[in-house]
C-alpha cells in the first residue's frame, strides 16, 4: 500500500505491504456542521461563558488580540474577518486595535510574513506587531512560582482577545485557550519557569485539570485577565472544522472535547515501527517543531521498535539553546541527567527527544546532513521508504508498521 507523507511543501511516498500495516491514523469521522469562516461566525454569535463580544467592548477602548506566528497553522486571516465585523459593531475604532503575533521563543517575523498571516483586510486596517519579551510589565506570579511578565501592548490594552488553534500539545496537554499569553507573549524567564513543569508525569498530552503545567497557564491567563478567545479545530488539511468562543476556560474545554473526538485513536497494541510526519511545512520547518510528532509517536511503538519521523527540517534545529544542548551533548542519556539538575528552555525539547530514545530507535528522514543528524543520536535518511526498508531489516519481514500523517494532530493511546 503506497502511503504518503507531508515534507516541507511537498510529499514523500512509502509503499508498505498490506499485511504489515496495522493502521493509518487520520481523523475520526464526526458530524461536522458549518465549516470556515462561517463556522467562526457561528461560533462568536454563540459565545460559551460570557456576553456577545460586541457587548463586551466599549467605543474608545483600545483591544490587542493575540495570535500565533508563523510557526503554527492557526488561520489568522480567515478568523480576522468576522472577529473585526463584531468588534465594529461594538463601537471600536480600528485604530485602537492591535493584533499581536505570540511570539514566544520564537525568531521576528518579517513583514511579508506577518500580512500573509493577518489576511489582507486586517494588515490594512489595524496595527499587526510581533510581542516584545523585553518589554513586558509585571504581574507578579503565580501560585507556582511562574513571573507573570506580559508584553506591554497587550498588558496595557483594555480589552484581550486571544486567538489560537486547538491541537494536542506534550506537555500543555492541549495548545489554545490561555497559552496565547503563557507563553505566547511571555518572557523567556517566565516561559522556562512554567515549562519546567514539564517532567511531571500528570503534564503530558491529552491533560487538562490534572495537568500542573496547564493550571499554572491558566492562573497566569486569570491575572493577566482574558476577555474573550477564539479558538478553532482544524481539520488534517488546515481547514476550520469547530470554532469555540467566549470564555477563556469553558470555550477552550469545549473546544478540546471537540478535539478528542476527531484525534484521540484507540490501539489495542503498539507497532514495531511507526512511520509518522508532522504533515508538512510550516509546522517542520525545523527540528524544534518536528518533534511534537516524534512525542505522540512514544505513545504508539514499542520498546525496542522503530519510529521514522519524517520532517524537511530546512530551517535546521529551531532554537538557539535546543541547538547547543542537542550538539554539545556527549550522549542522548546526559541530555536527561542534564534537564534533572538544570531546566532550561530549548534544552527541555533536546531532553524530550532523549527520553523517547531510552525506548526506541529514533530515524530521521530530513534535508539535513546525515553527519550531522547522527551527531545528535538519530539514524538519517533522506527517504522515507529507505527509512522503512532498514527498520524492516532489523526488526524482521513481519514487523508491524503504524502510520501517523499527522501525528503532532492524532495521539495514540494503547488500550488493553
């Protein structure tokens, strides 16, 4: 069966035997109603939790909305539309509107990319900005010991709307609702000191009111204070399946049980290889990114097995500090020691890749250089079928294969 795989903008193909293939995790079939921008629509004329956004604002009042970067597939320009429409009709003039890029830990975006992002209508008539990490005001912090510093054109604003996309995230549990401020326009220090949570076992995908590292983003979001957010489900395509709207809890945990729905798969057991992709460009751009498909593989092969992670990685590694833990490292298994005696930002990523090689074989098939990629303990190829014929040659003609095309979307859960 030939099978195909997003790689940067284009596809690789995979001809795995019938008799091999145990499953090819796509979507679950749901019933899905409107679509797009019509289901945004639908989703702020219906708010969870809170008035119509439109009864929310006030004429003169000054409104940042918080978006993803270029990083992620959050539909910035087909949300923006309406979101301005209802924003208009509660009396606020473009000009006290700023649409804030979450940058995160993430590089600047240039100008090019920061339009294509924000559609055509919204670059035209509101400011679009990236966040500033090193102009933020203070909070305080949380409960937890997390400094709450927040970018000043969003901690300033009167009213904060918070845009995301709704996806399973490995530590966070899911991706949305309030980690547009924690960590999206957060300091370095205060990103490193929530995620440093992330070695906890309750802060793990698919969790949310017993995941520590999720109720610290929410506690932050609290004290920032979040007036309104949209979040929306995207189908394996990147098209708007579900939006939700309105509280910045309640839309966001509807928003997830629509997502468990549509992602959450089922094994009755894990496959000796796991072949799985973050399903393209932009979201492999580099290794950093790459590796949330690489985390909810974990779930799905078996000790000893095989995953092939297939991602462009042209933009290399991704971070600065994932980069020099990941090169600097003299095996995988220090990276882990390291992560336990100092959490570091970046370095929990490098940590992450090291602790899924404690159970399997790690091959990457990528464009970067196969010393280099052996370098930092994965096994290189630059096809994935080659990927897959080596893995059947270690572990036998009868091993069974698993495919993920979207695994940062699909996460697999072995049920006995």
């Amino acid at each position: 069966m030939k099978l195909r795989f997003g790689f940067g903008t284009g596809v690789q193909e995979v001809e795995v035997p019938e008799q091999n293939l145990i499953g090819e995790l796509h979507a679950n079939e749901v019933p899905v109603g409107l679509t797009g921008e019509a289901e945004v629509r639908r989703a702020l004329s219906a708010p969870i939790g809170t008035p119509l956004l439109r009864d929310i604002v006030h004429p003169g009042e000054t409104v940042a909305i918080v978006t993803s970067d270029v990083t992620r597939p959050m539909p910035t320009a087909k949300v923006m539309p309406a979101l301005l429409d209802e924003l208009y009709a509660g009396g606020v003039d473009p000009k006290d509107i700023t649409l804030v890029f979450a940058l995160g830990s993430h590089r600047r975006q240039t100008d090019e990319e920061k339009r294509r992002l924000a559609g055509e209508r919204a670059w035209a008539e509101i400011r679009c900005v990236d966040s500033d990490p090193l102009d933020c005001v203070s909070y305080g912090v949380t409960s937890r010991g997390t400094p709450v510093d927040i970018t000043r054109v969003v901690a300033e604003a009167d009213r904060r709307i918070c845009l995301g996309n709704i996806e399973y995230h490995y530590f966070a549990g899911y991706s949305g609702g309030a980690k547009a401020i924690m960590p999206g326009v957060s300091t370095r220090a205060a990103i490193q000191a929530n995620h440093s949570r992330m070695v906890l076992p309750e802060a793990k995908a698919g969790a949310l009111d017993t995941n520590p590292l999720r109720m610290d983003i929410e506690e932050a979001g609290a004290m920032v204070g979040i007036d309104f957010i949209v979040n929306v489900v995207l189908s394996e395509h990147k098209e708007i399946l579900k939006a939700v709207a309105g509280d910045a809890v309640l839309a966001h945990r509807e928003g997830c049980s629509f997502l468990d729905t549509l992602y959450r798969k089922e094994l009755s057991a894990p496959a000796d290889i796991v072949l799985v992709s973050q399903g393209g460009a932009p979201k492999d751009l580099n290794l950093y990114q790459t590796q949330k498909a690489l985390d909810n593989a974990k779930h799905a092969v078996r000790d000893g097995g095989v995953i092939i992670l297939i991602g462009s990685c042209r933009e290399g590694l991704g971070e600065k500090t994932f980069e020099q833990w990941m090169t600097e490292a003299p095996s995988a298994h220090s990276l882990i020691e390291r992560i336990g005696r100092e959490f570091r930002l970046g370095g929990h990523k490098a940590a992450a890749i090291a602790m899924v090689l404690e159970r399997a074989e790690v091959d990457l098939v990528s464009e970067l250089d196969d010393d280099f990629v052996r370098s930092i303990f994965l096994v290189p190829y630059k096809t994935a079928q080659e990927a897959l014929d080596h893995a059947f040659l270690k572990l036998g003609p009868n091993a069974t294969v698993l495919a993920m095309p979207y695994g940062g979307s699909t996460l697999p859960t072995v049920v006995s």
